[in-house]
C-alpha cells in the first residue's frame, strides 16, 4: 500500500509539471516528442478525447513503467 501511494504521488507530480496549462490534462502540444507518452498518446487516451487525464495516465503507468 505505502509504495503504491508513493508511486501515485510520484506520477501526480511529473504529471503536474507536464500540464503546462495546468488544466489538468495533458495535450499532445505540452508533451516533448521524445517523451513516451507522446510516442503512446493515442494508446494512453483511453476514451479517445484527445488529452491525457491523470487517471489515464495512471493506469498506464501501472500497465507498463513508469513516466519519465
């Protein structure tokens, strides 16, 4: 339970400081190219709205490694 918390604040906290807009989602314009959830984008948004939700991207995290 303890590290699956600290793995949730981690990811809340990269994905903060990729949510330029602060909006709380992230757009394929705030993402470098070279990051992964660039190169995965249409993967990683699961319900196809065009931008990356923190759960999305949660659940991604937790099926694969982790966000850089």
């Amino acid at each position: 339970m303890l590290k699956q918390r600290c793995d949730l604040e981690d990811i809340q906290a990269k994905f903060a400081e990729l949510d330029r807009n602060q909006d709380g989602y992230l757009s394929q314009k705030e993402l470098p190219v070279e990051h992964t959830l660039s190169q995965y984008f249409s993967e990683v948004d699961f319900d196809g709205d065009k931008r990356l939700s923190l759960a999305e991207v949660a659940e991604h995290d937790a099926e694969t490694s982790p966000i850089e």
